[in-house]
C-alpha cells in the first residue's frame, strides 16, 4: 500500500504538536485504522524530513519500541512537549488541523465614504 497520504498528513504536524495514531487514520479514513498508521510509519523513508515522532498512542503514549522510544521523548522534549507520568498531555499538545472558520462579511462601504 502506498504511504505517501499518511506521510503528506504527518508533515502538517507542527513543531511542539502531537497526534495519535488513530486520529490520523480517522483523518484519512484508513481501512486498517491506527495499526495501519504504525504500519505507515514503521516504513518512513530515512532523510525525508517526516516527524514521525510527533505520532502517538492513545492516550498520548509512546508506543514504539525502545531504542526508538528513546529517541521519540528525547525529539519531543527537544520541541518542548513534555511527558507527565509517561504520557503527553494531548489536551496541551495535541494538534487538530483547523478548520474553515466563517467567511468573512464583506465590507460596506468605508466611513471615509459614507461622510460624503
């Protein structure tokens, strides 16, 4: 299966964020749901710029294996994403890509106008 969706969405990711793993095949309407994800991002591409670290359990925990977890906590603390008795606080650093807010009216005519 080509990754390259999951890829393209954990690049939105920003600095000091965090997703999870479920969240993002929601997202993407995955068949294989979040195990698909890990699936995904088991087979990152090296030297692509992908933060996969910024991906976790559910719950805000980290679910890769260790040497990779090491290095997961020491990326994110390096983004300022702080672990509290082994879990991230996803209501202070999960991400939700933001959503169309309400178009904006267009505006009347200026007060500069309207005086004459």
């Amino acid at each position: 299966m080509p990754w390259e969706p999951v890829y393209r969405l954990v690049t939105k990711i920003p600095r000091g964020r965090v997703a999870t793993y479920g969240q993002l095949a929601k997202m993407l309407r995955l068949g294989g749901g979040a195990r698909a994800i890990g699936y995904a991002l088991a087979a990152t591409p090296a030297g692509k710029g992908i933060p996969w670290h910024r991906v976790l359990g559910a719950g805000g925990r980290i679910r890769v294996p260790e040497p990779h977890a090491a290095l997961q906590r020491r990326l994110l603390e390096a983004e300022g994403i702080t672990l509290e008795s082994g879990r991230i606080n996803l209501a202070r650093f999960g991400w939700s890509p933001e959503k169309k807010g309400p178009r904006t009216r267009k505006r009347g005519k200026s007060a500069r106008t309207a005086k004459r």
